[in-house]
C-alpha cells in the first residue's frame, strides 16, 4: 500500500505494525467547523478490523 505524500494544510496520520503499515487518513480544514477527508487507505489484508475508523477518529479529534 502506498499514501501519497499531503501537504502542511492537511492533517495526516498513518498506523502502522512494525514495519507494516495499515492505515493511512488525511483531513483539510475548510474553516472552523468543517473538515474534508482527502484521503483514507487501509491495506487489503487490514480492512474490518476497525482501523480507519481509528484512524478517522484521531485525525477529527485534532480538529475539534
């Protein structure tokens, strides 16, 4: 799995298993109470196992 590289507006967080990663997410800020996702990837091999929602719940709490 490969999550392209975001830039400084995007708040980006990625899990990982050892060297594995899992997950990858990134949330822009559109203004104070709205956010876009830009990006949500989970390895085949990881999916419904609850890790983007994880991921997502991370990337949320940072804005809000």
């Amino acid at each position: 799995m490969h999550c392209s590289q975001v830039g400084d507006e995007l708040e980006n967080s990625q899990a990982w298993e050892g060297s594995e990663l899992l997950k990858c997410g990134a949330l822009k800020q559109l203004d104070s109470k709205s956010g876009e996702v830009k990006l949500m990837r989970t390895a085949k091999v990881h999916r419904r196992k609850g890790v983007a929602s994880k991921i997502f719940e991370h990337i949320i709490k940072i804005f809000y």
